[in-house]
C-alpha cells in the first residue's frame, strides 16, 4: 500500500519540480502577495492635496488662516510624513474648480474676519473611500487646537458614497481583466496544445483574419462581462450616470480596456507553453494589477514603489476614469489623460498581440 | 484498383505537363494523369539542437486521382514531407509543386486546393458535428447555400446526419475520425491529405474509415496517405512510396513492389508419401529461387507463383505424389519493406525527429 502512495507521490513531485515558472509563482506567489496585499490596504495615507482659501472679500489674510495654513501643513499622525500637502488659492472659485478636476481631495474655507462664530466650510471630495473622513476629522482637530470658536460646515461635493459604490465602479474593471485572463488566454492555449489553430492554417484563410478574429471575439466577450457589472452596479450599488456622453463615456473606456486587455491575452498565451505556466502567472499578474488599480483601496495609501506600478498599470487609468465619470459626474477634462494612456496601452497592446501571435504561425 | 501510371522512381525530366489546361477552377477531367504534385530534390534539415536530416533529396510525382501510400517507420520524414506540401513547414532546398502553385511561393493558393486531416484531430469536441463542418466550410471562404448543401451532404455520407447537432465529445473514435476526414474535404479539393487516418481505431471503424476513403477517391480526388499499417496500404494504395531516414527508398504499385523481392512468391505443397525426384523436377523450372523439404511439405520460392502452380501440379502428377494441400502466399508490404532495408518494420523506430507538432 505504501509502495504505490510513494509512487504517486514521486511522480506529482517530479512534475511539480519540472515546471519551474510554476514552481516559482507557487513558492513566491504568497510572499508576493503579503508585500502587496499588506502595502496596498495597510499602507497609511499622507500627502492628501488639500486647499486652503480664505472666504471673499478678502483684504488682508486673518490670523487665524495663516494659523489654520501653517498648522494643517505641519499636522502629522505620530512618526508619519505630514498628512496634507497644502495648496493655497486666491479665491473659492478657483478652490472648487482645483477639487472639481481632482486636484485636490478637498479644500478648507476660513472666515473672512475674526468675529466669533464665522464659521469654518470644509469641501471635500467624497467619492474617495477613508481619505474624506480623514480630512474632516483632521481638520477639525486642527481647528480645536487652534481655538476656533466658529462651527465646522462639512460639505460632501459628490454626496454621501458607499464603500459598494466606490468598489463597485472597480469591479467592473476587473470583470474585464478577469474573463479575458483567466477564461480567454486559457482557451487560446488549449485551442493551440489541441492542434486547433494549426487546423486553420493549411485552409487559405489569413493569418491577419485569425489573429483579427481571435481580438475580436475576446473583446466582446471581454466588453459584455464589463457592461453586465456596469448594469449589476447601477441596480444593486445605485451608481447614476447622469447624460448620454457620460454614458458614451464610460462604453469608449469599457471598449477600450476591452480590446487592450485582450492583445494582451493573446501575447501573452502565444508565449506560454503550458496551461499551468500561463495561469499561476496570470493570477499574479492579475493581483498585482488590481491591487494598484486603486479599485478598492485609495492609491494615495500605497507606498511609493507601488505608486510606481499605478503609473504604469492600465487597470488603474481604467479604474479612474470610471470613478470619475460615474461617480463624480466628471467629463473628457478630467478623463481626458486617462483616455490617452488607455489609447497607448491599447496600441500597444494590439502590435504586441500581432507581433507575437504571428511568431506562434511561422 | 485501377491500373495506376507504371512509374518508378526517377526525377522529372521535361514534364511540361503541369502548367497546361489548370488555371482557374475548371479542371479537364481526362487530364488523368497529369502529375497533381511534383517533387524536386526536396530536402528539410533540422539545426536546433542538432543537426537532423528529416527529409533527404526526394522526389517524386503524384499522379492525379490516385491513392498515394507514404511509409515508413516512425521519423521516416513522412510526417515533415506532408507538413512541407500543407505549407506549414519551408523546405531547407529542393522544390515542391502542388497542382500548378509552388508551397514556398504561392501557399495561399496551394492551401485552397488542398484538404488535410492531421493525425491528432483538430475537431473542436465542444462543438457539434454540424457546426464543426459549417466553421470549416467559412475557413474554406464557400458561400452560405453551399455550406448548407455541402455540409448535410458529408454528414449523410458518414452517417452522422441524425447527430448533426450532437457535441463530437459524445461521439466514438470512429465518427470522429470519419468526421474529420470528410471535414477536409468540404470544399472539393484537388488533394486530400490524409496522415495516418485510422490510427488507435477498432478493426469494424477501420474498414468504416476505408470505405470512406475509397468513396472521396471516387470523386476525383487524389489522395495522399501516410500509413504505418501495410493492411491499409495493400488494400487502398494504387501507388506506394517507401521512406526510411528521410530517404525515399522505394516507389512503385504493389504488383511491381512484389516483384523486386527474388522468390517473394511462397508455395506449399503437402504430400503423403515423398520421391526426391520431384525437387529436381521443380528445380528446373527458371522461375523458381529455391525448393526445401520439412514438415511434409514442400516450400518453393518463385518469381511467378501463380502462372507456376500448373508445372509445379503437373510434376507432382509426374512422380506420383499425392498432394494433400496446397497454398501460395503473395509477399506482402512488410515483406517487401524487410527485404528493402534488411530490417524489420518495427525495430526500426528512429528517434523521432524534429517539431512534429509544434506548441510554442
């Protein structure tokens, strides 16, 4: 009896052994996944952009704005970096339309004369998941400190937003990179280990149909997973989109993510030799993704190192764009950049997908 | 069987004959024996890891409508030779023509008169029979009646038109395969290649898988079949090509094969009561290679069996011998192929050479 469980034993780890990419995304796949994980949530937020103004007519700055300036720039949690980084404005205008575009996360109103009882106005963007309670409860603690007697007005600009909404526009990004990932690279090697694809080259169809086919199936594919979160969100999560350009929007970043992730797939399957290979290393590369996507945690929480990867992480442009059409009714000024990085991701991608997949033809 | 061209091997000389009455789609029926491919010292080396010969200066020709047998033992090159004439693979020297189009230059076109059925089936298992056949008849670019049409026609043909819409999972190594075969050759093409059809298949599917072929054959198809069974040869090949390490060792039709093996012919006569006066008898026919006496029987090999038996029957008369039983054997393929390499069909298995199939 124990002979045949050694043998079986033998042979699992003789094949466990023999497949080093797996073997290594095995061994290192959770330590990979303490590090970012653990620096994606964990990580504490410091350097929130943060105006301060000083209520119209403004003459000279009062005492208590300089204060207010000089103590919110110091305020720190014990042994962190400061907590904001302080931008002054000339006037509110010029504030809310700095925290309309994004720009800063919220701003602080202070009263244009000392008399008791002016109160303080804090603004603050609340699409964001912690960092606006963060700021209320920070600058109210400054403003104690500092004995100011007025009240604090706290006005959320985009309304009160559940974490399910926050999340929720996130999800949809990763019903994209998930389906086309998991479900679509995986196919593509099956079809290819079963001499499926080899099948469709001695038939006079082209090679440039094949590959056009294959981009066009998984984006659809890829596209409809994205819209159906889209439309579970706005059921379930009560997300609003408010005109049809926000509506067009939203379909060109879905449209978009859609076909670059799916270059993406199609490059990446054509390298991998093996199934195994290709999904242990998906499945980090798809964590890795998500978790600097900002999708369920700010990014301003992350560390520098892995504020590095956001720059560079499609998913995070995607995600942002998202948040800011749906949630804060935001239009091309501000997803513009966004667009034009996703625009570039899938270019990209797409010469890649050929470029590689032709190679598997040859 | 028809009596195919009497051509053994030798390189083309000035055949001009390819070039003539082929453009376009109408193709002169009486052409039959026009050559459908040409070979011309066709050589694949193999540098990755070492150097491997696959395929060393062939040439041949495939006359138009018959059944082309290629064998050989396991990395004979049979498999890297199909896989140059479907165009998956360039050849390291040499030229092949198919029909009039050269693989290297004009593979689009040669993959549109060409239909191949690879050894490991490339059906998609998820899908079902009829949609399998209908993805292929849009590869081939026919248009929608067609495919309609072309499709219930070759399910009628294999008898897989009441499964038309089941998943090919759930169907037996035999449908499937016919499946396939049939798949290749939804578009009526000039070429039907078929690489080791009946592999893994029971006897009764066998034949089922034969029959097939014999009928696609019919409809003036040529086909080119690889083959490690000589059954399959001996009963569908018009012609036969031998290859052995890249070489091409052998080609001829079966009669013609038969005969280059000295006293191929086996006869056995029983016999009650023996008269060594007889061998000498036998002996003085020309025909015969040899006479040998044991187990009461008397084992003669001969060039001619059949037009020998007479004589032979006649001089046991002359001596007396009563004959009790009486048997001629034929060479067979395996014979032929053991007296071309001095070796044995199966303990030849070279290492197999070179990406057969290649997973990137």
């Amino acid at each position: 009896m124990l002979r045949g469980a050694v043998a079986i034993f033998r042979r699992d780890f003789k094949k466990f052994l023999s497949t080093p990419i797996a073997l290594f995304m095995t061994l290192i796949f959770p330590i990979m996944y303490l590090v970012i994980f653990g620096n994606a949530i964990g990580g504490s937020i410091t350097g929130i952009p943060l105006g301060v103004v000083q209520e119209q007519p403004y003459i000279t700055p009062t005492p208590l704005y300089l204060a207010g300036r000089e103590a919110l720039s110091l305020y720190h949690q014990p042994d962190k970096p400061a907590l904001f980084s302080i931008r002054a404005f000339s006037s509110e205008g010029a504030a809310s339309q700095a925290l309309g575009l994004g720009e800063v996360s919220g701003y602080v109103v202070f009263p244009s004369d000392v008399a008791p009882n002016r109160s303080t106005k804090l603004y603050v963007d609340s699409s964001e998941y912690t960092v606006p309670a963060l700021i209320q409860s920070s600058v109210a603690v400054v403003l104690v400190q500092l004995g100011a007697m007025g009240p604090l007005y706290v006005d959320n600009v985009y309304g009160t937003i559940d974490y399910l909404q926050f999340f929720g526009v996130g999800v949809i990004v990763m019903a994209i990179f998930m389906t086309t990932m998991m479900g679509g690279g995986i196919a593509l090697i099956r079809d290819r280990e079963l001499g499926i694809i080899e099948g469709y080259l001695v038939t006079p169809v082209k090679r440039s149909s094949i590959i056009l086919g294959m981009i066009g199936s998984g984006t659809v594919r890829a596209f409809l997973a994205g819209f159906l979160i889209f439309i579970v969100d706005i059921v379930v999560a009560g997300v609003i989109v408010r005109t049809p350009e926000q509506f067009l929007l939203v379909v060109t970043v879905l449209f978009m993510t859609s076909i670059g992730v799916t270059s993406l797939v199609v490059a990446l399957a054509s390298r991998f030799s093996n199934q195994q290979e290709y999904a242990s290393s998906i499945a980090f590369f798809n964590l890795l993704l998500f978790m600097t996507s900002g999708a369920f945690y700010p990014v301003i929480g992350m560390p520098d190192w892995l504020r590095w990867v956001t720059v560079i992480n499609p998913e995070a442009y995607a995600v942002h764009a998202l948040r800011s059409i749906i949630i804060r009714g935001q239009g091309l000024s501000v997803v513009g950049t966004d667009l034009v990085a996703l625009l570039i991701f899938t270019i990209g991608a797409i010469l890649l997908g050929i470029a590689t997949f032709k190679r598997t033809l040859e | 069987m028809p009596p195919p061209a009497q051509e053994s091997i030798k390189t083309p000389g000035l055949s001009l004959m390819a070039t003539e009455g082929s453009m376009g789609e109408k193709r002169p029926d009486q052409e039959k024996s026009r050559s459908i491919i040409r070979i011309e010292h066709l050589s694949k080396v193999f540098s990755a890891h070492q150097v491997v010969v696959a395929v060393d200066d062939v040439s041949f020709d495939v006359m138009q409508g018959e059944i082309f047998g290629l064998l050989g033992p396991n990395g004979a090159g049979k498999s890297t030779l199909i896989r140059i004439l479907t165009t998956l693979m360039m050849p390291t020297s040499g030229r092949a023509i198919v029909d009039v189009y050269d693989v290297t230059k004009d593979q689009e076109k040669v993959r549109g008169v060409i239909g191949v059925c690879p050894q490991n089936s490339s059906l998609d298992l998820e899908l079902s029979a009829y949609d399998n056949l209908d993805f292929f008849g849009r590869l081939q670019n026919l248009n929608e009646d067609t495919i309609k049409r072309r499709v219930w026609e070759l399910l009628e043909m294999v008898g897989l038109s009441d499964r038309a819409d089941a998943k090919v999972s759930t169907f037996s190594g035999g449908m499937r395969r016919k499946l396939e075969i049939v798949r290749a050759f939804i578009h009526r093409p000039l070429l039907l290649f078929l690489d080791e059809p009946t592999i893994g298949l029971d006897p009764e599917s066998r034949r089922e898988v034969w029959r097939q072929i014999s009928l696609l054959n019919t409809e003036n198809t040529t086909i080119i079949l690889t083959t490690h069974y000589m059954d399959e040869a001996e009963k569908l090949c018009d012609r036969i090509a031998f290859m052995d390490q890249g070489r091409l060792i052998a080609l001829d039709t079966l009669k013609q094969l038969q005969k280059t093996i000295p006293g191929g012919e086996k006869i056995e006569v029983g016999f009650v009561h023996f008269n060594d006066a007889v061998i000498d008898a036998i002996k003085s026919h020309p025909e015969v290679r040899g006479v040998e006496v044991k187990g009461g029987k008397v084992h003669i090999s001969s060039q001619q069996g059949t037009s020998l038996l007479p004589a032979i029957l006649d001089d046991f008369e002359r001596y007396s011998i009563g004959v009790t039983t009486l048997s001629i054997r034929h060479p067979s393929l395996e014979d032929v192929f053991i007296h071309l390499t001095g070796k044995d069909f199966g303990e030849r298995d070279a290492p197999v050479v070179g990406p057969s199939r290649r997973v990137p």
